[in-house]
C-alpha cells in the first residue's frame, strides 16, 4: 500500500533501548555465519574500506551520495568506527568468511535517527551485491542488537512509528532505517529481515549532480518477543 509523503510529528513515548555506552571494539565478540564474519574493526581495514567507498555505485545510497575525495576520508571514518566521541555506535566490518577481508560495514551508525529510534545501516562492495550478504548481516545483526542490556528511558519519536492507545505513552522498542524510494534492493533486504515501511518524506537531494528534494523511505523493526 502506497504511503503519503507526510511531515514529521513528534511524540514522547516510554520504551526501552541498549545501554550507552555500547559495549568498546575490544569487548565486541565476532558474529559469524554461513558465509560472512562480523567482527570490529581493525586499523588494517582502511584499504578495503577506502576501495569500498571508492565505488559510486556503493556511495550513491548513502547520506553523503559521492565516493570519498581521498584516504583521508576513509581513514576518518574509520577512527570514528573504532572509536566514535562516547562509543554510540554499534557498527561491525563485514568480512568474507573464508579471507576474513572487508566486504561491508553494517551496524547500528545512528543513536538518535531520522524518526527517532536508533537506525541501521549496511553497504557492500558492488561486487558482492545480489548474494544475499546484506539479509545474511541483518538477521545477524538483530539477533546481537536485541540482546544487548537495556534500560527504560523516554524518547522522542515520530507519531508514525508507533501504535499508541488513547492516555498510552509506553511503546514498543523500534529500530529504524533509512532508503531512498528508489533504492530497491535495500527495500527487499528490510522486509525480508522484519521491517516494515511506516513513513515517507521528503529532504534535500544529496548528491552534488542532483537538484531538488530526494523521497525517503522510513521504516522500523520492533522488538521481538523471544528477546531476552
């Protein structure tokens, strides 16, 4: 069913999120799966990474929509995955899992995101599009994020993420994500891992060749009841 482009409208609810700071690089434990290991970060990584973020066709879905100007700019991006100001992200490199080289990255990169709740993110090198990594990582990833320590606490979230009674403030926990309308393949990934579209929106376009708004896509995924 088609969604309007609608306008953000912000509610305080009662819910649950991981404890902050999120568990240090060196206390993270490696994930692995059929084909891929999901570990922390490594100071070896920067040229997988920078060849990653190199690629247009990798970039062109991200926030910032353009490859990366030069080494730098990796190397910064990944000073901030080992270690980001206050450890609030839950981010991972995504390895082949038979040479342990980086293919992705992919984690939770925003505490507080568009509409409020936490927000996913993954990007695999062009190469490795359309082999089921990216569902492969989400459906781990989810089963790490919702076993972290959590606390109850208030957040502001929009109202279109949320199903609330009349006088009802407490909220299921939601973890969101971010798509351009056009970017098929991650609308796939999502509903394949248990999200499900709740809002659309319009923000100024961000690559530098376009001109005009970019239609966004928002969606959540809540917590599972067999989380402990």
């Amino acid at each position: 069913m088609a969604l309007p482009v609608t306008q953000k409208n912000s509610i305080t609810v009662q819910t649950t999120l991981p404890v902050q700071p999120y568990p240090l690089i060196s206390d993270r434990n490696p994930i692995k799966t059929q084909r891929l290991i999901i570990r922390p970060f490594q100071a070896s990584d920067i040229d997988a990474l920078y060849e990653l973020r190199l690629q247009p066709e990798v970039m062109k879905y991200t926030k910032k929509g353009v490859p990366d100007i030069n080494r730098t700019e990796s190397q910064e991006i990944l000073d901030k995955m080992m270690g980001s100001p206050g450890n609030d992200m839950y981010n991972f490199a995504i390895c082949d899992g038979k040479t342990n080289v980086l293919i992705g990255t992919g984690g939770c990169h925003l505490p507080v995101g568009e509409v409020g709740w936490p927000e996913i993110g993954y990007m695999f090198r062009k190469e490795a599009h359309g082999k089921g990594y990216a569902t492969e990582f989400v459906n781990a990833f989810l089963d790490a994020y919702w076993v972290l320590p959590r606390v109850r606490t208030e957040v502001v979230v929009d109202a279109e993420t949320v199903e609330l009674s009349e006088g009802v403030t407490a909220a299921k926990e939601c973890l969101g994500a971010i798509t351009t309308a056009d970017n098929k393949p991650s609308h796939s990934v999502l509903r394949k891992t248990g999200f499900e579209r709740v809002k659309v929106f319009e923000v100024l376009g961000n690559h530098p060749q376009e001109e005009g708004d970019m239609t966004l896509w928002a969606w959540t995924v809540k917590w599972p009841s067999k989380a402990t």
